[in-house]
C-alpha cells in the first residue's frame, strides 16, 4: 500500500531565511526542533548550513541528529536539561544548552568543577512561565555562575503575544541583559522567534530564532512584512474507484447525502497520517467525503484515477482554519509516516 507523499521544497526554505535573515539585519538561528517541523531535520539543516549562522531544537537527541550535517555550526537545546547525566551529554557533544532555573545551573557549575567545558544560554522568563530564570533571581543566578568559573555565552527570551505585550517583554528582558552583562560582557541576546522578527528591528538584538518562517507561515500576532513561501505540498494516491451501488462510505451507514452521478473514490489517506478523522478535517477536496476518514483511507464522490496522486495539503493555515487549530500542529503532523520527496528550486 503506498504511502502519502511529502513534497518538500528546500529553496523555498533557503529563500525564507535569507528574506529573515535581511529583514532583521541580525545573526540567524534557524529552528529544527520536531524534524524541522516535519519538513525533515537533516534536509533542512543541510540546505541552510550556508544560510543560517547557527541552529536550535528542543532535545538532546534532535541535537545529536543533526550534529554531522551542521558542519561544526552552533546547536543552542532550548529545553533546559532534567539531569546533570543530559547536561553532561550535551558539554561533551559541544552544544549549547540552556540554563533556566537553579536546578540546570547547578549541573552547569558541577561540570565545570570536572575540567569539562560547558556552554550555556541563561534564559530568562519574561512572561510567558514556560521556562526560564524568574527575572527577580537574574543576579543571583549570574553571581553563581560567574563566582564558580561558568561562563555564560548567551541570553534570551521567548515573546508569546502580540506587539502590545511584546513590548513589555522586551522591557524585562533589557533589565535582564544590563544585569547579567554585568558579569558576562559580549553576551549574545535574542529575544525574538519568528513573531518579534517580523516587528521592529528594536527585537532584533544580535539574533533572531526563526522557526516557523522558515517554512513558510506566519503566527498569530505577527506583522505581514515579508513575502513567505510555503515549503510543503502533500499528496495522497488514489487506491480505488467504484460506481456506487449500495452502503454507506468508510465506516457509518448514514451517508450525508448520495453521492454524484452514483461514484465514490478512495484515497489513501486516513487520521494514521496526520490528518483529522472528521469530515471537515481541512484537506483539499475534504467536502466531497461522505464520511470520516478511516485509519487508512478516505472515501469520496466523484471519480478518480487508480494510482493518480491528489494534492491533499497546499496551506497549512487553511487546513488548520478548518479544524480550529494552528499551522504548527498540521505541519508537524502531515509527514508522520508519508514518504518525503526533496526538491530545490
């Protein structure tokens, strides 16, 4: 049984990130954190490891994924290790890894006391209360680093909100950068991802995290000033076509009406691969269903090709309107088990 295909368009990612990349003016650290957001994580790295100045994820083992392909370019972990054992996984791989709360400073400090050389990121809870060192304990996290021999190479934040609340963020954050440069000069700040990258270039700092840009989207809150262009396409094969004579289609006897000119159609393509059960699951033609999907198939009226492929997903943001969700969640989704094809035009 084929699968879904995956086309991923790669020179429209490397164009995406040189538009970031000349629009913030700063240092770019592409995201490939969750295999590139389903675009795959090696491709990707490998298409940009002469665009971006460096790369994040969210994992250790994301990290150790693309470290070959990375060419010896910073990988920044943004998840702040749960074990001295994964912090020390990370120093001895040479990659940059988060501290945001006394428990990974403390991991920070340990393995310096070892001799082994450790880089850390400190990141710094400006509003959000994902992670990050409350802005209240900055200097006493920093005095502890600095008084036991860590160096801290990098500060950030994360924006969670719009321009009006950025702004506040950003307030914090400089209150944040002036203590801690205190201690550490030549420090790296980033504060944006892909939405503080589309305001001012006053979010700019030294660099910028895009990730969703890179493939194309735009999140909620963010400023329309760059011409993206979307880097996935999915398609699903059709896998049968009959004149309809009785039953329902897929599971349920309740047909929502009978289909056209009395002929259904299959496509290959059910909720085992990504997509939504429901009927109105976003895919392209998806008000031809007379049902929900099954696990591995979807029935249609009309008629269809034996072996033709149907583009199923051209706009993640459409498909997400449609199932009251983001373009995040269907991107990550729609290449769970499709094959991936790769083009660089």
């Amino acid at each position: 049984m084929r699968k879904i295909k995956a086309k991923i368009h790669l020179g429209s990612i490397v164009r995406n990130a040189r538009a970031f990349s000349a629009h913030t003016g700063a240092k770019l650290c592409a995201v490939v954190k969750a295999n590139a957001y389903g675009h795959g994580a090696i491709e990707v790295v490998g298409a940009l490891e002469a665009v971006a100045d460096c790369f994040a994820v969210a994992l250790l083992s994301e990290a150790l994924e693309i470290k070959l392909t990375a060419c010896g370019k910073d990988i920044l972990i943004l998840t702040p290790p749960l074990s001295e054992e994964e912090a020390y996984l990370a120093s001895v791989h040479g990659f940059v890894w988060t501290v945001a709360d006394t428990e990974s400073a403390k991991y920070a400090v340990g393995l310096s006391a070892r001799g082994l050389p450790v880089r850390i990121h400190l990141k710094v809870n400006t509003g959000m209360n994902r992670y990050g060192v409350e802005a209240s304990a900055v200097e006493k996290t920093c005095r502890f680093l600095s008084q036991n021999g860590v160096r801290v190479e990098g500060i950030y934040s994360h924006l969670y909100a719009g321009e009006e609340i950025a702004y506040e963020q950003k307030r914090a954050f400089d209150k944040a950068v002036a203590i801690a440069s205190g201690y550490f000069p030549r420090l790296t700040r980033h504060l944006s991802a892909t939405l503080g990258a589309t305001l001012s270039r006053a979010f700019a700092y030294d660099m910028v995290r895009v990730g969703i840009g890179l493939y194309g989207y735009l999140p909620d809150g963010a400023k329309q000033v760059l011409s993206l262009e979307k880097a996935m396409t999915v398609y699903a094969p059709v896998s049968a076509s009959r004149a309809f004579e009785t039953g329902g289609a897929g599971y349920g006897k309740n047909l929502l009406h009978p289909p056209k000119e009395g002929k259904l159609f299959t496509l290959r393509l059910g909720y085992a691969d990504g997509f939504l059960r429901k009927k109105e699951n976003g895919t392209i033609g998806f008000e031809n269903c007379l049902h929900g999907l099954c696990m591995d198939a979807c029935v249609r009226e009309g008629t269809g090709i034996r072996g033709e492929e149907i583009p199923v997903l051209t706009d993640a943001l459409a498909t997400a309107n449609a199932t009251g969700t983001i373009p995040y969640e269907v991107l990550c989704a729609a290449t769970r088990r499709a094959e991936t094809e790769y083009d660089y035009e």
